[in-house]
C-alpha cells in the first residue's frame, strides 16, 4: 500500500520520539500530511531535519504540560491552512526519557509527589488538554479520530522483577497514566459519537530500543511471540487505526503486544 492515508492530515504530539518518528515516517510513506509536534530539542531537531523540504511535513514546538500552547495549537494549525483530522495523543514522559535525561529510578517509597505529578501533567492532562482542544476546533466541523497512546503497563501490572540491575524502571506514575487514558477514550467515544468524531487506545507492548541481550531475554519470556517489537510492528496498527479504515471502531483499546496481555 502506498496511500492508506491519502486525505488524512495527522498531528502527532511527541514526534521525535522512538514510536513517533515511525509514526511519521511511515504516515508520510502512505500519502498523509503530517504536522508533527514536540519539546524543543535534539529529538525535534533531527526530525526537523529528517523530513526537511518535504511538502507533507511540518512541525510546531508544543509542551502538552502547558496549557497556553495546548489552547493554540490547533488555532495556528488552522491559521496555517492545514485542518487536521487524525490526532494521536502519543506524548509521555517514559523510561526512556528519563534514562536518556540521566535521571534516577527511585524506589517507590522515595517517589515524589512532585515527579509523580510531574508525570501525570504530561502524559495525562497533557492528553486531556489535546483533546479538549480538539473538541473546541475541530470536533463536529469534519469527521475526525483521536488515537490515545497507554501501554502494555497499563491495565496489567509491570513484572518488577525483569528491572533487576538494570539502569532503568517501571515507575509507578506511567502505569497510573497509562491506564488513565483508556478512561479518556471509554469516556470521549460516546460524547464525540454523535459529532462523527472516534476515540480509540492503542497499547503497545515492548518496544526494542537497544535494549541489552539479559533484558531482552526477561521480557521474552513474558511475550507469547518471545521476543520485543519493533517500532515498525507498531506503526502497522497505528497507521490502521489512523486510516478511514477504522472507520467504525470507537472506544476500543487495541493491545499490540505479541500476546503479553492474552496469556
Ligand atoms: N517504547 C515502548 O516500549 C512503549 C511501550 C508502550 C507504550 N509506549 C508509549 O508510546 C508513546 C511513544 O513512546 P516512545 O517509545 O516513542 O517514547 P520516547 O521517550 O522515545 O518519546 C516520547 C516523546 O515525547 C516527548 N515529550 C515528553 N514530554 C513532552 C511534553 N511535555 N510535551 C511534548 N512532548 C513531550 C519527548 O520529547 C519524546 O520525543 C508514549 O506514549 C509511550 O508511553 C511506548
């Protein structure tokens, strides 16, 4: 296929990203127009510069944390003459993030409130502010969909143990928001409905992202196919559900995971 997303114009928030900038290669590959969005940054430099001169891409800086810009976004969007219709709720502060930020893994007991918080700004009323935004700009003006991001950690609890010696977590506050947004979807899908706007999750399962062979080998073991995905493994579901193809799906939440969550 090479137009499954002809006539879709898709804003991604967390774009630089691993899952992100697949998203927006592989969205571009399929005839989208792509208005990705991140933090200011290295992640949003290289993007910038990865699809540089392409007609079908563009980018905006945007914090989902900050509500000024969440309230501006789609307006500059418009402004610009791009009318998104695909949405993809796929920010979040996540171990990556923070291992690539050098940050600590604290237990659970010295957990703060203010890192707990702190996550739940991003990857949970940062959601919330998008979608808040999309009803008031876009929802009911064209047929649009949403697609929030949870995880395989989100409505199943994390095997703390693979995390032995290893330089990352499982924290505590990703799970919470991770299974928070699904209540984001459940609750949109029938409000939106009759505005011919759908809301659906998406939870991936472990993503490969040089990861070392023992970790590997720990989630493998958790996984019916027995081993990580890849991020393109990903983007094949997320490309569906961005398509006009997902058409009559609303509220569902789609686990993409090698069968983690079926056992
Ligand atoms: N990689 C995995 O194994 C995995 C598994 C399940 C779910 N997910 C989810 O998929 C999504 C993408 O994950 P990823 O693996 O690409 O993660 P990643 O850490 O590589 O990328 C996350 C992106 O979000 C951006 N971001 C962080 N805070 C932000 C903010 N306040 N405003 C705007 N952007 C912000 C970062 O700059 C980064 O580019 C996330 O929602 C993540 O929780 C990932």
């Amino acid at each position: 296929m090479a137009d499954q997303l002809k006539g879709r114009t898709v804003f991604i928030t967390g774009s630089g990203g691993v899952l992100g900038s697949t998203y927006v290669r592989r969205m571009l590959a399929e005839g989208a127009r792509v208005i990705a969005s991140d933090l200011e940054g290295h992640r949003a430099e290289a993007l910038k510069e990865a699809h540089a001169g392409n007609e079908n891409f563009r980018f905006y800086d945007l914090d989902v944390g900050n509500e000024d810009q969440c309230e501006a976004i789609f307006k500059r969007i418009l402004a610009d003459g791009w009318e998104p219709n695909v949405v993809l709720n796929n920010a979040a502060i996540t171990g990556e993030l923070l291992m690539g930020a050098g940050k600590p893994f604290p237990d659970f007991a010295d957990t703060s409130v203010a890192d707990f918080e702190r996550t739940l700004r991003t990857n949970l009323t940062g959601a919330f502010m998008i979608a808040r935004q999309m009803d008031r700009d876009i929802v009911g003006k064209w047929p649009c969909t949403l697609v929030n991001v949870a995880s395989m950690y989100a409505l199943n609890g994390a095997h703390h143990p693979i995390y032995d010696g290893m330089p990352f977590k499982n924290f505590s506050a990703y799970g919470v928001t991770k299974a928070g947004i699904h209540g984001l979807t459940v609750w949109l899908a029938g409000y939106w409905a009759p505005r011919q706007a759908t809301v659906n999750t998406i939870a991936p399962g472990a993503v490969f992202n040089n990861h070392s062979e023992e970790f590997q080998r720990r989630v493998g073991e958790l996984i019916m196919l027995g081993r990580m995905c890849k991020p393109d493994e990903v983007a094949d579901a997320m490309l569906f559900l961005a398509s006009a193809q997902s058409g009559y799906m609303t509220g569902q939440l789609v686990n993409v995971d090698g069968g983690f969550s079926a056992w």
